[in-house]
C-alpha cells in the first residue's frame, strides 16, 4: 500500500470512544496519509470486562460487524477495527492490555496488541467481580471517564503514557501484515 495516497482512505472503528477513533486515525495515517474515521457503536459479543482470549473475540467481532455494516450499507471503507481492552493471568499476576482486530475490505485479518501492564489486586478484585477497569479506575481515582481520556494507563504511568499511545502502539503491530501484504497475504 503506498503512503503517498493522495485521496482519503475510510476506516471504521468498532467505538466512539474518541480515544480509540484518535488512536486509529495517528495508527493508519502513519501509512496510509489522509484517513478519515469513523467511530460506530458495535456489539463485542463478550462480558464488560474480557478475560484472556475473550478479548480477542471482542476485538475480532467488532471488526466484522463493521466489516458488515458497510457491506449492508454501502459505506465504502477499506478497514474495520476492533479494540477490545481485556485483562489476562501471567506468572501468577494480573495484566491490563489492548487487543487489536483489523479486517481489510478484502476480509483478510491481522491481530496486534498494547503492552501489557500489572494491575493492582485491589483493582482486579472488582473485575473479576464483573466491573469494567474504566469505572473501577473512576472509582479508583475520583475522576471521571477515565477510559474517554489517559485510561488506567495514564494514571498508572504518571501521564508518561496515555491511553491513546498505548493503544497506537498496538494498531502499528496490527498493521504490520497490511503494510506487507506480499510477506503475509497469499494473492
């Protein structure tokens, strides 16, 4: 895919969270120039809070639920993306991160993820209990939409890395088979 496109290229986003639409529109910019995105509630298809490969299925159903919502609809985007935050068990400690789903228009998909950071087993209580880490870091902080702004990532680093970084990071990863397609799509 050349990065010297002139015309503007659509993505959706499975979100309207304009954190994960302004982390998309840096992500796909970065290789495709002008992008326009375009944020859309979609179902996941998994608990408020994903556990382990649950996140990966929210992420993967948000991007083909768009992936159909502009076949239906005549949309004409060329990506569908799906964030879905999750939390997963590694070496008996509990992590935050991001996974990311991208569908192209041609249906060919590639995964990326966030890095991954350890959760406080005060916080991971109330997830395990069924809460969501955006309004358990509310909670956790006293401020409010949290997940619409620096994320427990934010305030877990002091605000050297916020919740869109951390999430460009792992759209980068996801793109890397699109940006080289030869490597990793058979045509």
């Amino acid at each position: 895919m050349d990065p010297s496109r002139t015309e503007t290229m659509k993505i959706l986003v499975g979100s309207q969270n304009p954190v994960k639409i302004e982390a998309t529109e840096d992500a796909f910019s970065t290789y495709f120039g002008r992008v326009e995105v375009v944020g859309m509630e979609v179902d996941p298809g998994v608990p408020r809070q994903p556990i382990d490969d649950e996140t990966f299925h929210g992420a993967r159903n948000r991007a083909f639920e768009l992936k159909r919502i502009n076949d239906e609809k005549g949309l004409n985007a060329k990506f569908f993306v799906g964030i879905e935050g999750g939390i997963t068990r590694l070496f008996s400690r509990w992590f935050a991160f991001g996974e990311m789903c991208i569908v192209d228009d041609r249906e060919r998909v590639s995964y990326g993820k966030t890095p991954f950071f350890e959760l406080p087993e005060k916080i991971v209580e109330k997830l395990l209990s069924g809460a969501e880490l955006g309004e358990v870091m509310d909670r956790f902080t006293g401020m409010q939409n949290t997940k619409r702004k620096q994320g427990a990532v934010g305030y877990f680093t002091k605000g050297v890395m916020n919740r869109k970084q951390f999430y460009v990071n792992g759209l980068l990863m996801a793109l890397i088979p699109f940006i080289n397609g030869d490597i990793y799509f058979e045509e």
